[in-house]
C-alpha cells in the first residue's frame, strides 16, 4: 500500500512540473474575461476615433465631386480605404442623376481601362525607340565631352561669358537628354512632350551653327534632316501612340522652368560676353625687360641707311619681296605697323606685320597672342592645321600656325611670331586670304630682320 499511494503521489507531481515547465517556456498569460474585452472595445474605440478624424475631410473631398467621379472611385476601390468608400457609396445614391446602370457602366469601363494599363505596362519598346534612346545617350555623351573641352579660358581669349556660354549650352542640353531618357525609359506622362523640346532646341542650335559657320552645310543638313524624321515618328507612330497615350500627355510646371533655363541662361551669357571686356593673368603677357645690357647701336635702326626695298618701323626692317607693295598704319597704341599687299587700292591678299622691342617671348606668350588674333567668328568654324612649328631662322625663334577653314570657298589663317631672345623684339604676322591666292608669306619673313648690319 505504502508503494502505492508513493507512485501515486509522484505521477501528480511529475505532471504538474511538466505544465508548469511548458506554461514558463511557451510564456503564456492568463487574463480575466472582462480585462481582454475591454482591450477590445478600446481598439476598437481607436480605430472609431481615427475614421472620424478624417471623416470630415472625406466629406469636404467627395462634397462637389460629380456622379461620373464618385463612380470611379467606386470602381477602383482597391486604391481607397473601406470606410471612405463606403462614405462615396452613400453619398452617391444621394445625387439627383443617381443611376444604377450607369454606375455599373462606368464600373466596368474603368475596369477596362485598368486592364488596358496593365497589358500597356507589360508592352516593350520598338526598336525604333530604343534606337532614339541610344541617340539621346550619345547626344548626351558628346555635350558632357564638349563641356569638358571648353573649360579653357585661353581658347576664348580670356572671354569667361563666351566661354560661359558655351559650357551652358552643352550642360543644358545634357540635362535634358538624361531627363528626355529617363521620362522615355519609364514611360512618362511628360515623355513626349520632352523629345519635342529636345528635338526643337537642337534644330535652334543648327540654326545658329549655319549663321555663325561653325560646321559645315552637310552636317547642318543631315542633323536638319533626322530632326524632321524624328519629329514625324512621334508625331504619327501607332506604338508611341500605344506607350504614351495623347490623352494621357501633360508638360508639367516643372519642366517649363528646366526649358526656360537651359534656353536662357546661355542667352544671357552670350549678350554679357559681346559687352565683355577680357582679363588676362600676367604671366600670359610678354613682359618689359631690361635691355641696358644690349649694344644701343644695333638696338636702334637708321632708317637713312636702309636699302631702297626695305622698310622699318623702329623695330625690325622688311625687305619688301618683288611684286609687294606697303602701307603705313598708325596703331591706337601711338605704335606703327605695316599692311603689305599687292596692291594698294584693290588687294588680294593682306599680311599685317607688328615689330615690338624690349619684350621676353614663350611658347606661352605665342599661344596667348595667337588667341587674341584670332576671329571670334571663327571660333568653332570646321578646319585642319596645315602647319604647326617652331623652328630656328637667323637665330630667331619662329612660331607659326596655318590654318584651312573649310566653307563654299576655303581660306587661310596664317599666323606667324618671330622672336630674336639676345635683341628682345619679335615681330607678329597676321593673314587670311583664299586657299587658291598665292601669298609671299615665305619671302616676308626671310626679309625680316631685327638687326641693322
């Protein structure tokens, strides 16, 4: 009897440590039925609270709102909440032009609709479009290169607002093909209207090329032409029309301030750089030296001991080539300089020679001088260097440059700095004449000397 009632005892033991083993580890909670009721009743008193906080918003939303509006809130009530449905529901059937088989129509229109942009979502791009992608990318590429490369003040002479203007214009179209791209790509409501803008700023910029010669007539021709053909694909493709519904389309407020930046910005730019008077960092200039160490005597020319050809103007002498003819120009400067041509009144050709003393020359000094002579209106002109050297004549230092633009009728830049570093003078030549003219450029300036003998 005593081993029975002992298993007895510790069977119920066993099994209460085993309930109380699992109600620890599985953690669970008793309480009363009244405390979880009212837990209940305060969510849900919560939930009450927070509805009528914005049942009077609803209310004022859907209060001037047409049967065709409420309606499709009703169809696409998978996007609302339940209560501000129902809250439409209600006030619906209150509309004087309440009708349920209209409801019902609109209903299922919108469910169409909502089907059609699911199908349109899942559509891909035609190799057209994708190809206008690549276009835009490219584009892009080459504006981001161009702005790069223009970030050189002495290419500009100094001119920042020129320079200015030419880094905004490649930053703003840039900007606007990466946007055009992104809007495309993601199909966009404002997509179409972008590659209109896109297309339109490009055909004012092959404007503006032509009138200033910047590129040559095929180029302006060809990107003339494969704007059109662009603006034609947008204009009648049946897939655009599938991708970007016209109906869908809009030109947001944003995008007109981005448009009206990028247009004028550069506009500004280019009217302040005309106005714009350039500054140029001292160690660009050739700089006054000393020349107390120089023999004075064959510093200073004579000009009673030149030869019937030649010519002076205090600094250098020229011996005029046969068939060249000369004429004296007072500079602004109070300095003089020489127009040699072959004929006065009627030239074919024009080579300005300028004589400076008591100077220090570099290949800096040549690249600024060669920068300040050069047309603004060439800038950017289609060309090839014919000649580009330095060598020794007459121990002088020559700089020259030639220079071919080519346009209906190819002419000559010919630039030439001739520089003596033990005399401290140089002597600049500057040219433009027709490719087919024969010009004596040669025979100036092995007559050009710095030195009376």
């Amino acid at each position: 009897m005593i081993l029975v009632h002992a298993l007895r005892s510790w069977k119920k033991k066993s099994k209460r440590w085993r309930y109380e083993h699992l109600q620890k580890k599985t953690r669970i909670v008793f309480l009363p039925r009244h405390t979880i009721n009212n837990y209940i009743n305060l969510e849900n008193m919560e939930n009450e609270r927070t509805i009528n906080t914005f049942q009077a918003d609803w209310e004022r939303e859907i209060e001037n709102k047409s049967f065709e509006e409420l309606a499709k809130v009703i169809a696409n009530k998978d996007v609302y909440s339940p209560p501000f449905v129902e809250m439409v529901k209600q006030k619906i059937k209150t509309l004087a032009e309440y009708d349920e088989e209209r409801l019902n129509e609109i209903i299922e229109e919108e469910n169409i609709e909502r089907q059609r942009k699911e199908e349109l979502a899942n559509q891909r791009m035609s190799l057209w479009l994708k190809f206008f992608l690549v276009v835009l990318a490219l584009g892009g590429a080459r504006c981001l290169y161009n702005a790069i490369s223009a970030l050189s003040p002495e290419k500009y002479g100094y001119n920042l607002p020129l320079m200015g203007y030419d880094i905004a214009v490649s930053i703003g179209i840039v900007i606007l093909a990466g946007y055009t791209f992104y809007s495309l790509y993601t199909r966009k409501k404002n997509a179409i209207y972008l590659v209109r803008s896109y297309i339109a700023i490009n055909l004012l910029l092959y404007g503006a090329l032509f009138l200033s010669h910047a590129i040559s007539e095929v180029r302006i021709l060809a990107g003339v032409i494969s704007a059109i053909v662009w603006l034609c694909y947008f204009a009648y493709s049946e897939r655009v029309e599938e991708l970007y519904p016209e109906e869908e389309r809009v030109f947001f407020k944003h995008d007109k301030y981005i448009l009206g930046s990028i247009i004028l910005i550069p506009i500004i730019l280019f009217v302040w750089a005309l106005n714009y008077t350039p500054s140029v960092p001292p160690t660009t200039i050739a700089e006054t030296i000393d020349i107390s160490e120089i023999d004075q005597s064959s510093y200073i020319i004579d000009e009673d001991k030149l030869e019937p050809d030649e010519i002076t103007d205090g600094y250098i002498i020229i011996k005029l080539p046969k068939g060249v003819d000369y004429k004296l120009i007072e500079r602004e400067d109070g300095e003089k300089c020489f127009d040699l041509s072959n004929n006065k009144n009627d030239p074919d050709y024009v080579v300005r020679v300028i004589g400076q003393g008591n100077v220090e020359a570099s290949d800096v000094a040549f690249s600024y001088l060669w920068e300040q002579f050069q047309d603004s209106a060439m800038m950017g002109l289609p060309h090839e260097i014919v000649k580009n050297e330095m060598i020794d004549i007459k121990s002088s230092k020559c700089y020259r440059t030639i220079m071919k633009y080519k346009l209906n009728v190819d002419f000559i830049w010919d630039f030439t700095l001739l520089y003596n570093p033990n005399m401290k003078k140089l002597c600049l030549l500057n040219s433009y004449y027709n490719d087919d003219t024969k010009v004596p450029v040669d025979q100036i300036i092995d007559g050009i000397r710095f030195k009376q003998e």
